[in-house]
C-alpha cells in the first residue's frame, strides 16, 4: 500500500484533547461488524501517525449526523480532527457552521457546513 498519509501532531492541550475524533452515520447501530473496515482504516491511520488508537484516534458517534454535533457540541475545544464516515443516506440536516473545532490545531480555526 502506498503511503500518502501526512503527519499528523498529538494533541496535548488541553490535557484531555483529543487527537482525531470520527464518527460513522450509519442505519447500524452495532458497532461489531459492519463498520470493522472504519476501524482498520482508523487504527492504521493511527499506528502510522505514532499515535494510539482508542486513545489519540478514537470513535465518538455513531448513528445520525445528529450524534457526530452533539458530541463537537459537548466538547468544544477539546478534538483537533473531525472525520465523518457516511454509510448510508444522510437525512437529516445539520448546521454546524457555528462549531470551532479545535483552537490548538495548526490552524487559528475553522467551521464546516453541511449542505
């Protein structure tokens, strides 16, 4: 496999920050087996970045894009990455423009909408 991966920092502050949080929007809420393929992709995204699974790169939500803004609503500050993994329709709509990611990433800030 190639490797295309950049780098990605650790988060350290604050204490409890957490490196990359993902979500999957998905009709399963069982988490055993349908979504294992997230999983590896994530544990490899990890182990190459130096970082530890379950802990730096970890799952926050699954279920609706509603799961994925509570948990960036509930933590603020606190994820310097967000991936969303969407395995089946996205119907419902959320407005997240107003959510600030991480304020101790490489970047000042950033928001994203979904359409």
């Amino acid at each position: 496999m190639e490797n295309n991966l950049y780098e990605v920092d650790r988060c350290y502050k604050p204490h409890d920050c957490l490196t990359v949080g993902y979500g999957i929007i998905g009709k399963s809420k069982d988490d055993a087996n349908e979504y294992k393929w997230i999983h590896n992709i994530m544990n490899y995204f990890a182990t190459e970045n130096k970082l530890k699974y379950g802990k730096d790169v970890k799952m926050v939500s699954l279920g609706t894009s509603y799961e994925f803004k509570k948990y960036l609503d509930n933590n603020q500050n606190k994820t310097m990455f967000g991936v969303l993994f969407c395995t089946t329709d996205w119907v419902s709509r959320v407005n997240i423009s107003n959510t600030t990611l991480s304020k101790y990433s490489k970047f000042e800030h950033f928001d994203f909408n979904v359409p």
